[in-house]
C-alpha cells in the first residue's frame, strides 16, 4: 500500500469562475490560475501523483504549456486516473478537505463527491468532502484565497480482492 498528500492554494480574483471539485459554484469571485483552477482537484492529483512517487503535477502538465490553459481539472483527475491503472495502482480511498470562509461548501459537498469519484471510477463512498474555515485568521480567514489538502491511499491492483469501491 502506499498513501500520498497533496496541497493546494489558489487566490481569489473577480471575473473567473469558482470551480471546487468539478462543481461550477455560484459567488462573486472565482480561482487565479492557468488552468480552470479547481484547487481541490489540484489537491487530489498531488496526492494520486505522490502515492505512486511520480512527482506533481507542475511536471505532469507544465503551467508554462498553452494545452492547459483553462483545462478543466476533472479531466486532468480522469488522465492521473488511467496513469494509475496503467502503473498497477488503484485507489482504496481519498479524503480532502477545503480551507475557506464563503462560500458555504456544504449545498456542493455531495456533487463534488461524485464528480471527483466518477473521474477516478470509484464509488462515491471511496472520496470525502469536507470544508472548514479558519475562524479569519490568515489567508483563508481573510478571503485572499483557498486550500485544499487531501489524502488517498493506494494498493496494487488485484492485491487484496475485490474492489473497495
Ligand atoms: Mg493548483
């Protein structure tokens, strides 16, 4: 088994949309960034990436390539995805956790779930969702901006039976 972390920060800036989790949320402000800057699934990919010590994914796909310019993140997740079946690995479980203070994540929570799980071919039950604020203090509490962290844990294929998910 192997288990990957991954962090993420975006900072808010008007005239973007707000992406998190795949899920195209309402609010005044949306993500910097050279993708459609979901820094959930940034999060997740670092974490995936990690677990199979196949580095991030700056060196997957380079900021500096015009091909990621306002890529969507979730099929970015759904490439990580068959790298990872193509290596022998498979997901047991991911949990993340976004950072802020608006919006409120929780009417999304359950749409991000699904929408991180159908990129990755595991049930929903296998991707947890959760946000917290940090009572003002710091980048987060004064709304510069977003982290996420998230964590999975990886076995190889065929290892240990049936499919968690
Ligand atoms: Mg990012």
């Amino acid at each position: 088994m192997r288990i990957g972390s991954g962090y993420d920060v975006h900072a808010f800036v008007s005239g973007r949309p707000l992406v998190l989790g795949g899920v195209q949320i309402p609010f005044d402000e949306g993500l910097a960034g050279h993708s459609d800057a979901d820094v959930l699934t940034h999060a997740l990919m670092d974490a995936l990436l990690s677990a199979m010590r196949m580095g991030d994914i700056g060196a997957l796909f380079p900021d500096t390539d015009p091909v990621y310019a306002g890529a969507d993140s979730i099929a970015l997740l759904e490439y990580v995805a068959t790298v990872m079946a193509d290596a022998g690995w498979r997901l047991v479980d991911a949990d993340t956790i976004l950072v802020l203070e608006r919006p409120r994540i929780a009417p999304y929570r359950e749409e991000m779930r699904e929408r991180l799980a159908g990129a990755l071919g595991v049930g929903v039950e296998c991707v947890g969702v959760k946000a917290t604020t940090t009572e003002g203090l710091g980048f987060a509490g004064r709304e510069e901006g977003v982290a996420a962290h998230a964590v999975v844990l990886l076995d190889r294929a065929g290892t240990s039976g049936e499919r968690v998910g």
